[in-house]
C-alpha cells in the first residue's frame, strides 16, 4: 500500500505550543511508512537563509525532515508566503529544493500542488507578499544582522498572519481547484487558508489540508486515493 503524506501551516517560530512538538510526533509516527512527503508552505512563521546563518527555531523538525529522507522517503519543499527566503541549504542537508508549484505523477494520478497564497487577494497578504517577494528587498535584508533581522521579520510576519482561519478565501480556492481539475488534474491540494476541507467536483478532488496551528490536519494519497486527516494521538 503506498502512502504520501501533505502538511502545510505550522509556522513554527510563531510562539505556538503545540505546533512543533505536535508535529514532531506526527513526522515520528509516518517514519518507515511514508512514500512521500511533501511541505506545502508556512512551515515556519519566518524564514530567511543568511549566507552562514538560518534562523534557529524549527531545527528539530529539520532534523526529523532529514531523518525521514534518509529512512526512504520522498521529500518535497513548496514554498509559502512566510518561508520563501530559500539558497542551497534545503538541497544540502535534506535533498530537495523549494518550488512554487508541482505537477506530479502520484499513483497514477496527476496532482497539482501549491500553498495558495497567490489567491489570497487581502489587502495586508498582497502588501506582505509583494515586500517578501522583492530581489531588491531580499538584497538588502541580507545586510542586516540575524538576530535583528530574524526578529524583525517574525513580528511583520505575525501581524501579516493575522490569527484564525481565512475563510474568505474557501470559495476561491476551490473555484481555483475546479478549473484546475477540469484542465486535467485529478487532485488538487493546497494549504494557506488554515480551513480544512475536501471538495469532490466532477473532475476530480479538492483537498485543503488546513493547518498546525489548531486544526492539526494533513493530506493523504494512499493507492490513489486522496482523504484529508487529523492527526490523533494514541492514549494510554
């Protein structure tokens, strides 16, 4: 039985309890299990690769990342509006390279990936993405010391995120979603909104895997069928 794994929307560096750890467990419980894995965005509240630096928090789930690709499986990297700032380390020490988009092959089925926040039409997300997405910006950025830079970010980063789920954005998500499908995709999957939901259209299926910051969700394709999860600890 094949089994690929999507999360997306930790933010990890935010100041939220259970993001990390819980995910942390999430990523111990798939080891030796997983096909693939694929990052669809906003793993970190923040991240920019200075030339020798990185910022500090999320090492562990880095480190679970790295521990996974070297039991077998499949790791992929997409960017997100909050971590996009990527050079060679992600090709270094995990393997894999951080996309905008992917269109992949996965048990037969063709699947388009994306975070999603090139829908997000908001008036603060559209201000944050164009600064973020800035070559001169970045340029600059790269001047300014870690430890003020990271900081500064994180908190631009935390007003941009706003708090709870975007659910303005549902309907134009799974509006994007359908045309995707009727342009030949079968399943579409995408994060950003932090609202967990699967849409079945006529060409195929929707599936927004929500979030880790509260409704502690992910995607899963296994034999070519796709679901959408929560992550429920066993209890002794």
């Amino acid at each position: 039985m094949s089994a690929h794994y999507f999360i997306s929307d930790a933010h990890i560096g935010a100041g939220l309890t259970d993001a990390e750890p819980k995910l942390g467990r999430f990523l111990d419980s798939i080891r030796g299990r997983a096909d693939s894995l694929y990052v669809l965005g906003d793993l970190f509240e923040f991240w920019f690769e200075y030339r020798r630096a990185i910022p500090k928090r999320g090492f562990r789930i880095l480190c679970q990342l790295a521990e996974l690709r070297r039991s077998g499986t499949g790791l992929f990297y997409l960017k997100g509006n909050h971590d996009f700032w990527f050079k060679d380390f992600l090709k270094r020490e995990l393997g894999t390279e951080a996309a905008d988009e992917l269109d992949v092959m996965i048990d037969g089925r063709r699947v388009y990936l994306a975070h999603g926040d090139a829908l997000d039409r908001g008036v603060v997300p559209r201000l944050f993405r164009g600064m973020t997405r800035s070559r001169l910006n970045g340029m600059f950025y790269s001047f300014v010391h870690p430890d003020l830079g990271i900081g500064l970010a994180q908190q631009v980063a935390l007003k941009s995120r706003g708090l709870g789920a975007k659910l303005y954005l549902t309907e134009a998500m799974a509006r994007f979603a359908r045309g995707k499908l009727q342009a030949g995709f079968d399943i579409v999957i995408m994060g950003h909104s932090h609202v967990p939901e699967q849409r079945q259209f006529d060409g195929g299926t929707y599936v927004n895997i929500g979030d880790w910051t509260s409704n502690f969700t992910y995607g899963l394709i296994a034999d070519g069928s796709p679901s959408l999860c929560t992550f429920e600890e066993k209890t002794r």
